[in-house]
C-alpha cells in the first residue's frame, strides 16, 4: 500500500483506535457496544445502502453480487462443519465458527467509498445483501442448533437434536422477511431503476444518516476488539478458512461467472472480511461461547485492517 494510501485510510482506522479507548476508559460496556451496533445494523447501514444502490448504475452482471455474497459462507460453513468433527461435544464452539461465517460488511464500506467512491459502495452494498441472508435464516438456525446442544449437554440429555426443528415458531423466517439490510436493497434497487434523486427532506435524511455510518460503525468495530489466546488453534483454522480459501473461492466463483473489474474485486475482497459482530450476538442469545465468540472476532478484524488496506490495491492493479 502507498504512503498517501495508508494516509487516506488512517482515520479510518483511529475511529477503530476510538471505540478501543471508549471500552476501555468504561464509558461503554458489552451491552452498550451490541445496543451502538443495533443502531448501525438498523439505522446507519441500511441508509448507507439506499444511498450508494439508488445513486449507482446496475446492470444484469451485479446480480452476481448477492449470490455469491450468499453462496460463498453456506460452502465455507459446510466445509468448517466437516472439518470440526472432533468438536462434536463441544457444541458451543462449534456453533459459534459455523455462524462467524457472517462477514462484517459494514468494516468494507468507508473503505470502498474511500478507495473507489459511490460504485465501490453500491458493490459493496449489493454483496452484503447476500452476506445478511446468510445471517438469517442459515447462521442464526445454526446458532440456535448448537446452542440446544449446549444447553441438553450441560443438563445431560443431548439426545436426539437431529429431531429437533432448526426453525421454531418462524423466528428465522421472520429475522429474513424483516432484515434492514435486505429491504434496504430493495428500496436502493427500486430507486436506482426508476433513477429517484436522493434530494429533499427525505433525501437529506437518508444521506446525514448515511454519513454517519463509518465513524459509528468503526467505534463499535474497536468496542469489540478483545484479542486473546484461548482457542488460538481454533481461531488460526477460522481465519484461514474464512478470510483465506473465502478470498479464493470468492474468485473461482467470479471466475466462473464471467465478472470482472470492480465487480471481481468486490467479490474476492467481500469473500476475505473478518466474521461479523453477528456472531458476538447470537452467542449471547442462544448460549455460545460469547468470550470465544469476541476472540475469534477481534483476530480476524485484525487481520482485515491488513487485508483491506492492501488487497484493493494489489487487485486494482489486475482488475482495473
């Protein structure tokens, strides 16, 4: 990455420096870090979305974004699963790889707003948009699967989970129908179709809110930084996997389905990000192991504050 590279995406990285420091000067505790990333899942990230889809030209060959946003965690949760077999009575682990397959897209977005400007967004966006239906139904099932396992285990009757139904009452099936993220897309689309301008009060909202999104979304990212060794080996095999071989796959997909420029990129950088606060969230609620959970997430977004910095430009110089 160049000198004038790192500087524009310096003070991306001091808003991660920030949320750090808040966490630890007990301004804001675990609770208060999962209520600010509520606020960016429901509020600033789906404005950001309508903005950069609504303002961006789509053609047939983006519809490729959200399917491989989609396709690329279902093939790496199928392989952790195999590859995770001797955690088979340690459920609360397991869980927690399988749902950590949950990109945390909104880490991509100043940084492709910044690096590519309102397209490099729009992509961005549109791939999320696969990534948040792998959140729910698949990874919040998962979730709950294993969080059942875990529960039956510690009361010694883990019998017959194969039986047990993955999705209960609809919840999935309504997290799906009622995700921010996808109608926000959808609005985005509908927008960018019949060329809407984003102006007016409505407009003006929409923006001020999107604007507001990287540096809320970067303090809460440094909230959750917790780096520790427990699991080390655990957390090696997920990164290597998730952000690694997803990268890859992320490209032999792309590959196969003839994109190219910033839509490759897109695919290959969306497909190597570090596992979601999604994750963090659902072991909270379903009984996984939540301090695995902040570990497994704060490595990898170490690793991305690497990987996003360099590989866009390592790509740009292929694809565009």
């Amino acid at each position: 990455m160049t000198p004038q590279g790192l500087a524009d995406a310096l003070p991306i990285l001091l808003l991660i420096a920030v949320g750090v420091l808040v966490r630890q000067s007990g301004l804001v505790d675990r609770k208060g870090g999962l209520v600010l990333t509520r606020v960016v899942y429901y509020v600033t990230i789906p404005a950001a979305i309508v903005v950069s889809i609504a303002r961006a030209e789509l053609t047939l060959t983006k519809i490729w974004l959200p399917v491989i946003g989609l396709a690329v965690p279902c093939l790496l949760a199928g392989i952790m699963y195999l590859t995770t077999r001797r955690l088979a009575d340690r459920p609360e682990l397991r869980g927690v790889l399988l749902a950590g397959m949950v990109v945390l897209g909104v880490f991509a977005y100043p940084f492709f707003d910044l690096f590519y400007g309102p397209e490099g967004l729009a992509n961005i966006a549109l791939y999320d948009v696969g990534n948040a239906i792998y959140a729910a139904p698949i990874a919040l099932s998962l979730a709950q699967y294993f969080g059942r396992q875990a529960r039956n285990r510690g009361q010694g009757a883990a019998v017959a989970m194969a039986s047990e139904p993955a999705v209960k009452n609809g919840r999935v099936w309504r997290r799906l129908v009622t995700s921010p993220l996808l109608w926000a897309a959808v609005v985005g689309i509908v927008s960018s179709l019949r060329h809407a301008e984003m102006a007016g009060v409505i407009g003006g909202t929409l923006q001020r809110l999107a604007d507001a999104n990287t540096p809320m979304a970067m303090v809460s990212v440094g909230i959750f930084l917790r780096p520790r060794a427990s699991h080390m080996g655990l957390v090696v095999q997920f990164v290597g996997l998730r952000m690694l071989a997803g990268g890859v796959l992320g490209w032999v997909i792309g590959t196969l389905v003839g994109l190219s420029g910033l839509d490759m990129i897109t695919t290959i950088v969306g497909s190597s990000l570090p596992a979601g606060t999604t994750a963090l969230i659902y072991a909270g609620n379903e009984g996984l192991d939540t301090e695995f959970a902040a570990s497994m997430i704060s490595f990898t977004i170490l690793v991305g504050v690497v990987v996003i910095n360099v590989l866009p430009h390592l790509l740009g110089a292929v694809y565009l």
